[in-house]
C-alpha cells in the first residue's frame, strides 16, 4: 500500500503518463472545489472569535503543524489566550468535540494535536467538524485567538484569514487536482489567501520557512545530544518517517552528517515495537510526530530529532494581527 501512494505521488511530481485519463476527474474536482469556495465567500459568515486558518493545497506533509506551534507560542507571548482547534486526524476518539490532555494515547486524538498540544502548550480542541470544535472551544476557554490546523477546505468554518505553506522543493508539481494531481484546489487559491509560506525555499509571493533542526533527544531517558557529538558516538543510523513528506526528514539527517539508512510509512502511522527491530543495532531516529507513538518503546536505541519553525517574529505577528484587526469589536 505504501508503495502504490509513494507511486503516485511520484506522478504528480515527476510526471507519469498513465495519470492522463485522470485529467477529467481532476478537472471535476477543482470546478466543484471553485464552486464551494464562491459560495462560502457570499455567505461570509464571520467567527464568534477571531480565527487563523493555516493549511494548504496539496496532500502531504508541507510543514504547517511546526508553523502552527510557532504562531500559538508567540501569540502566547504577547499575552494573548490562543486555542488550537484540529480534525485529529489518524485519531479514533470514542466522542468530539474532545479536548487533548497531555497524557492522552495519540491512538485516540492523532499525533499532530498531541504534538501541539505538548509543544505549544496551549489547549487544542479536536472535531472532525470544525465548526463545532470552534463553539467547543469559544465556550470552554474564551480565546482571544483560534487557530486551525489544517481546515482551508473545510468552508463550514468561518475564519478571519487564511495563511497557506507550500513544500517549496516540492510546490504544486503537474498542478492538477486530485485525482490527477496532488492538489486538493486549483493553484488560483494560493492567489486569494492572506499569507502564503514556503517551507524550505522560495517561492513567488510567499514568504521562507525553515524547519530547524534541534538536539536529538532519546526516548526512554530524554538523554539530549547536539548533532556533533551524536555523530561522534554513532555516525551510521536509520532514519524512520511516518509524514506526509518523509524525504525532506532524510534530507536533514544527511545534512547533519549522518550515514542515513531511509525507511518511509505512511502519514500517521501507527508504530509498533517490530516496525523499529532492525537487527544491525544501529541508532533509529524518527520525526517528533512519529515520537509521541514510540514513548512506550523499551528500546535505547530510538532516537527523535525535533524540528521548529524559523520565521522572523515579525511575520508571525503580522500573521496574528491580520486574524485580530478582520474581526469587528
């Protein structure tokens, strides 16, 4: 199954004629995703709160849940009372609207809220419908600021404004909709949003975002090494990724320095002890994400390696303050 998704993803990236007959369904899809989105914008409801969507265009990974994190702490930082709402994705939760507690089994509310929840130390309010997680958490927790992660699409919830990160390596490959193409609306949105954020390069209009690498951290004791002195103790390593995006997490480890043996999941996938059992004994290190689902692991040998997004503060502010001032006091 993996090898079938990695399959077409590399079509809509790198081209492959049998995505051809696909075209009209992808054609399909962007009319009727147009066509939500005009009738959103008639509606025009306005939020109970101010709200900040941040999500994108394309399938998989781009970067948002770090920007995410990074817009909810400095948001704390100036005082402010944000709240982070989310689908929960890759969660199984027995009842929404569902607030994430720390201690929570990312099995039930999905592994991005329960990163943010832990790293950005703000509460996150998780409904498949986010409209209802947004009254859950207007009622429960009166912020001053919701944001959404991930939610562009999703048109039954109001917002202030919108930011949108794209894979600046990646972009928007044939940009053709699904199924034709990794695009969930046509490229023209990106021309209608607020802010537009390009992970790890630039990119027309858009803003850069670099996901900055931290110490790596091992799971069963929280022993912390900066890249130098892990490279001095292991060198060779396997490299672990269950994101939407695992080549960009190789890539860093190479770029550490690191002799990387690569093994991709699927986004969100559900680990188990067998998955990490490779039998040289070298160091495995995975993404933070992947690291919430590991904890339990009795093994010295997983590592993960935190990531954060470098934005200058000032973009993050402007992003906040576009969100407060389109709300009417």
């Amino acid at each position: 199954m993996v090898d079938w998704r990695r399959r077409v993803e590399r079509g809509w990236y790198e081209g492959s004629g049998w995505l051809t007959p696909l075209r009209p369904l992808g054609w399909l899809v962007g009319r009727v995703a147009g066509r939500r989105l005009r009738r959103f914008r008639r509606r025009a409801e306005r939020p109970p709160v101010p709200v900040l969507v941040v999500g994108n265009v394309a399938v998989g990974g781009t970067g948002k849940t770090p920007l995410v994190i990074a817009l909810a702490r400095r948001a704390r930082e100036r005082g402010l009372n944000p709240v982070v709402i989310s689908r929960g994705y890759g969660g199984r939760a027995d009842a929404y609207p569902r607030v994430v507690a720390l201690h929570d089994d990312p099995r039930e509310v999905g592994d991005e809220p329960l990163l943010i929840a832990r790293r950005a130390a703000v509460p996150v309010v998780l409904d498949p419908q986010r409209d209802r997680a947004l009254r859950r958490a207007v009622t429960e927790f009166q912020p001053d600021l919701v944001i959404s992660d991930d939610g562009l699409q999703h048109y039954a919830l109001p917002r202030s404004s919108e930011v949108v990160v794209i894979d600046a390596r990646r972009g928007l490959g044939n940009q053709r909709c699904l199924p034709a193409g990794p695009l969930r609306e046509p490229a023209s949105r990106l021309s209608q949003v607020d802010f537009l954020v390009a992970n790890g390069g630039a990119w027309p209009g858009a803003t850069t975002m670099h996901l900055v690498p931290g110490d790596l951290v091992r799971l069963r004791d929280g022993e912390t090494l900066d890249a130098a002195a892990f490279r001095e103790r292991y060198g060779a390593v396997h490299g672990v990724a269950g994101i939407g995006n695992p080549e960009r997490f190789f890539r860093t480890l190479a770029l550490l320095g690191l002799a990387v043996t690569p093994h991709a999941f699927a986004d969100h996938h559900g680990f188990t002890a067998a998955d990490l059992d490779f039998a040289d004994g070298r160091p495995v290190i995975m993404t933070e994400k992947d690291a919430v689902k590991c904890r339990d692991f009795d093994d010295p040998r997983l590592w993960m390696l935190p990531v954060h997004a470098n934005l200058p503060p000032a973009t993050l502010d402007a992003m906040i303050d576009r969100a407060l001032q389109s709300q009417p006091q």
